[in-house]
C-alpha cells in the first residue's frame, strides 16, 4: 500500500527548529491513525539517548518507508499506541481513575490490534525480496514495540499495586 506521504521540512513560525510534515497522509488514515503517526513523529520517534544516525532513521527513514509499507505503519502506529499508554501511566496520580484505567486499556488495546495486523502483513509479503527493507525495519520496529509494552504494563502493574 503507497500512502503517497512525501516528507519536507517544514519551519514552524512559532519555533526556531523545522519539524517534518508528511503530505497525503489525512487523505489515507483515520483521524486516530494519523494522531497516532503525529504522536509518533513528534514523541515517539524523539529519542534522546541514541546518535544522530539513529535519530535519522527514527524520525525521517521509518516513517517514509511506513508511508510506502502497510505493514511498517501499523507498527509505527502500534508502538505510537503503546508510547502513548506509557505517557499516560506516567501523569495519572498513584490511583488513577475510572478514564485513566479505560484510556490506558484503550491505547494497549490499538496497540496489540496494529501489531497483529502488521504480523499478518509481514508474513503474507516475506516471499517478495522486493520488501526485504520494510521487512527488517518492521523487524526492528516490533522490536522496540515489545520493549516499551514490557515497560508500560510493569509500571501499569505497580501503580495499580498488582
């Protein structure tokens, strides 16, 4: 699937740092997919720990070869998900209410649906050598999304003291 998204940079008037912006997309994903692409692009992919090499490949080369591969962009929107599951573990209180407990299930829930979806993806194209770099970013990918789901429902079981 080509979601036709291209990326430039763009310089936003109120900052001094350009941001990218992926045209085409809104015509493509639903409004939460394309919330989580954003959180992705703007949260997610923003690590301050790895080089800036690294840094390329998370913030320019997975998402433009997500916007080139069905599969890769369930697992950015997945691991988009889970991120947004543990931002959200991370500001509620000790207790978290009712809508926190609901928005965290919520986000693991999407989480879980777009990695499925992008396995059976993956399994269905690992025939075409074509596919070999989505492939192994998805590879890489689901990697980072089974850490930070390990991470998230550790500290989602000790702020609900299980």
């Amino acid at each position: 699937m080509d979601l036709a998204c291209q990326y430039r940079k763009k310089k936003d008037p109120g900052c001094s740092e350009e941001r990218l912006e992926f045209s085409g997309l809104a015509n493509t994903l639903t409004p939460t997919e394309l919330e989580l692409f954003n959180h992705y692009l703007e949260h997610t992919s923003k690590d301050p720990s790895v080089d800036s090499h690294d840094q390329y490949a998370l913030q320019i080369g997975i998402p433009t070869l997500a916007c080139q591969s069905n599969p890769l962009m369930k697992s950015v929107l997945a691991l988009a998900a889970v991120c947004k599951c543990s931002d959200l573990i991370n500001q509620t209180s000790p207790s978290p209410d009712e809508s926190d407990r609901a928005l965290v299930v919520h986000f693991l829930s999407l989480g879980h649906q777009y990695h499925s979806e992008a396995l059976r993806e993956v399994q269905a194209t690992l025939h075409d050598a074509g596919n070999y770099d989505r492939i192994l970013a998805n590879a890489a990918m689901m990697g980072m999304l089974r850490s930070a789901k390990s991470n998230a429902d550790c500290r989602l079981k000790s702020q609900l003291h299980l």
